[in-house]
C-alpha cells in the first residue's frame, strides 16, 4: 500500500527518507545474515540467500532475517503514520520466501536473479498480510525438517492455505510465527 501512503502523506520527502532508512536496514540485515539485497521494488524489495543444495545451516538464514527485519518494519509503519493525513487499515510488511534453482541473469546494465522461486516468493508475499511470512512449500518442508532447530529458536511454523494468481482457491503454504515480536502472525 506505499502508492497509498504516500499520496496521503503530508511531507513527501518525509516519506522518502523514512522509505531510504528502511530500505538500508534492510539491505544491512540481509547482508548481515548471509543475504544479498538485489533491489527494491517500490512496494517492497527482493533479497537472495545463495546456498548449496541440502545445507541444513542455511535454512536459518532466512527465518533468522525475517524474525530481525519485523521489527525494522514496526518502526516504519509508526514513522508513516505520524506524518500521514490518513492512514488505510493493514498497512505493514508482509514477507514471502521460497527456495529453488535461479539463474543469474544481465537485465540492461544490472545483475539479477530468475527464476521459479522469484515467482513462488512474489506469490506467498501477495498472499500473506501484514506481518505475516509465507513461505511455499519446497522451503516450507525444508525448514520443517530442521524442527529441533526451530523449537530451540522459539520459531513457529504452520501449514497453512494461500490464495494465489495460480491458485486463486488456495495453494499450501508454510507461515513462520515469531513470537514476541509485535506485528508477527
């Protein structure tokens, strides 16, 4: 909902320059946990985890980079709200990952990845609300596996049901629940 927020915001450059200090927490907390930040998208942003296949440490990564980035995000719906004339119900972050086989591609002058679970992590972050975090289901049953892991870092992980542009009546889908972190569902 930026487009939104953003023509109701009273300082445009207000705006901007909370939306540059998220996108830099974002960027440090990706690269801090293994991450690469590719891009942001205006809505939101894509990061990568390049890992090989099987490595049971690098499932980590991500849920620990959801878990840190929560409440980074926290903090910016209440910056945006505090300079906003009006401010739409369900404004707020919501996460999609998915793992599999990309390539890395040249588009113009930049470097990016395609793939399967480019698509995949777009659908579930579509899916999932504000504070949620969608995983599909290839990484879903791999974090699943690590389930001593999980239970040690206080992470929960759900089997749940998402409606997609693929599957508009509902795919499966895994959702991550931090708990004590305001905003996580």
């Amino acid at each position: 909902m930026s487009t939104i927020v953003l023509r109701e915001a009273v300082q445009t450059t207000l705006f901007a320059r909370f939306i540059i200090g998220f996108t830099e927490a974002v960027r440090s907390l990706a690269n801090a946990s293994g991450g690469w930040f590719d891009k942001f998208t205006g809505d939101g942003f894509i990061a990568y985890w390049i890992t090989p296949p099987g490595e049971p440490a690098a499932l980590r990564d991500v849920p620990e980079f959801c878990q840190a980035l929560l409440p980074a995000a926290g903090n910016l719906v209440t910056n945006l709200r505090k300079t906003s004339r009006n401010f739409p119900v369900g404004v707020g972050l919501s996460l999609g990952a998915d793992a599999g086989p990309c390539e890395l591609v040249r588009v113009g002058e930049a470097l990016t990845l395609v793939g399967g679970p480019i698509v995949g992590a777009t659908r579930m972050v579509a899916g999932a609300k504000s504070g949620q975090t969608l995983l599909n289901v290839y990484l879903g049953e791999q974090i699943a596996a690590e389930r001593t892991w999980l239970a040690d870092s206080g992470i929960q992980l759900e089997r749940t049901s998402v409606n997609t542009k693929e599957y508009p009546q509902g795919q499966e889908a895994y959702e991550l629940r931090f708990p004590g972190i305001a905003g996580s569902r």
